[in-house]
C-alpha cells in the first residue's frame, strides 16, 4: 500500500469535510441573523402602531441588543437598613462626584462602604436625595439602594442597602422579551391614552420577601411621565402593579420587628390597569 498517497488522500477529505461545515455554519447564522433582523423589524412596526393608535410618546430610545441572562440569588447585608441614616464626617458636593475624572477618586476614598459599586439613578432620584442603585455587572439591582442626602449643597448624610450576589447558585441563562416587545404589552394592555414614556430599563428586581437570600429576576423597568413605575418580568412578561417611586419598597427597608417589607404583587401580562 502507498501510504503516502492514502496520507494525502485523508488529508484532503479532512480539509474538504471542514470547508463543507464551515460553510453550513456559515449559512446558518446568515439565517439566524436575517430572521431575528425580521422579527425585529415587524415588533418595531407593529408597536409603532400601537403607540399612534393611543396617542402614546415614547422619549426614551429603546435598547435593541438581545441579551441571555439568568435568575439570580442575592444575599441581604443586615448591617446596612436604608430606613438608617448616617451621618459623614466628611461632607461632599454632587458636583466633586459626578464631575469629568473626579467620580473614581471621590468614590474609593468615600466613607461609605462598597461605594464603587453603586451608579447614579435619574429616574429613581429627586431634590436633596440622589438614589444610586448597587451594579451587577453592567446593570442594575434596581431595589438594593444608596440615597444620599443634600443639605446646604453638600452630601451630609447617607441610607444604604447592600446585596452579595451568591455565586455558587448556578443558573441557566435565558433569552429575553425585547424591549420592543415589553413596551407593546404595557401600551396595549395598561397604559391610557396620552401617557408619555420616558424610560425603559433593563435590570434585576425582586420582592424584599422576609429572608435574607431572595432570587432576583431580569425585569425590564417602564417609567411613565406620570411618575408610575412597571416591572415586566422579562422571562415571561409578567407585570407588577403599577407604584409612583417614591411608593417603592427597596431592599433594607424594615417593619417595626426589623424584619424586610413586602412589596407590591405581580398581575398577569393580561390583565388591564
């Protein structure tokens, strides 16, 4: 047997064998992608109808990635209650902290404790108390808090809750509603005619249930003009009742016992306002 020729013989067909899977994979995730770029497209149109069809704003520009994310558990600090406020022996201005360069340096050598972790919440924050909400990569734990307090100019005063993400609870990551998607549900099937939507974003939210390890879900947040506040559970499109902000229960905040409130509950993706 020439087995320098049966070498190159196996060679070739190797090579060739790869070519023919690239090339499928290849036409694969051409498909892949021209197909979700359809969907896409059609829930942009048919929403548009919708928030015409009701007079409906919508000021904020909606995210169009498609991101997997998973169920995560959460572990509550009871050392840091956000009803508990703290005085700082070194006041500071909102400008020092926000300003171009200065955020970092403000943050790593601030009082308080793990503030790095935390980014300033717009929507959440009004006159005199700025919300900064505790990161998970890039984002939010819309319910595990940092208020600072202003008075005279000055930051003099904090309330904080601190949450450990526990990583040894392993869970499988799930695709998403769109943001698309999420917005149509509550213009359809809560939002009255007129409304104005100024914010649509995605984080972790949870119930402040009485334990100290609770889950938190992906939930896309809707903030309407009017000051009212949607969850959709990004899984499965599931929504909570509607509160103002300043109604919100976020984690560390306690009952008379000490122990976490209960907050609102979730209606169904079906239900009317």
């Amino acid at each position: 047997m020439n087995w320098s020729r049966a070498k190159s013989i196996l060679i070739a067909s190797f090579l060739l064998l790869n070519l023919i899977l690239g090339f499928q994979l290849w036409t694969t995730n051409r498909s892949n992608q021209t197909e979700v770029s359809s969907d896409t497209s059609g829930t942009v149109e048919e929403l548009n109808r919708a928030l015409l069809s009701k007079n409906i704003r919508l000021t904020d520009e909606l995210p169009t990635d498609s991101p997997k994310l998973k169920v995560i558990t959460v572990k509550y600090d009871d050392s840091l209650k956000l009803d508990e406020e703290k005085k700082l022996r070194t006041p500071f201005t909102m400008g020092s902290l926000l300003g171009k360069g200065a955020s970092k340096e403000v943050q790593t050598q601030s009082e308080i404790p793990n503030f790095s972790l935390y980014q300033l919440d717009s929507t959440m924050s009004s006159s005199g108390a700025y919300v900064f909400t505790q990161q998970y990569g890039k984002y939010p734990l819309f319910d595990v808090q940092l208020v600072l307090n202003e008075k005279n100019g000055e930051i003099t005063s904090y309330r904080q809750a601190y949450v450990e993400v526990e990583s040894e609870v392993e869970q499988t990551e799930q695709k998403l509603i769109s943001a698309q998607l999420a917005v149509r549900s509550l213009v359809d099937n809560y939002l009255s005619n007129g409304s104005i939507i100024t914010e649509v974003r995605l984080g972790y939210h949870g119930q402040p249930y009485n334990s100290q390890t609770q889950p938190m879900y992906p939930h896309w947040r809707i903030t309407i003009d009017n000051g009212d506040i949607y969850y959709l559970q990004a899984f499965n499109g599931a929504v909570e009742s509607p509160q103002k902000g300043g109604d919100l229960l976020p984690f560390g905040t306690v009952n008379e016992a000490g122990k976490p409130l209960m907050a609102s509950g979730v209606t169904g993706m079906s239900e009317h306002k």
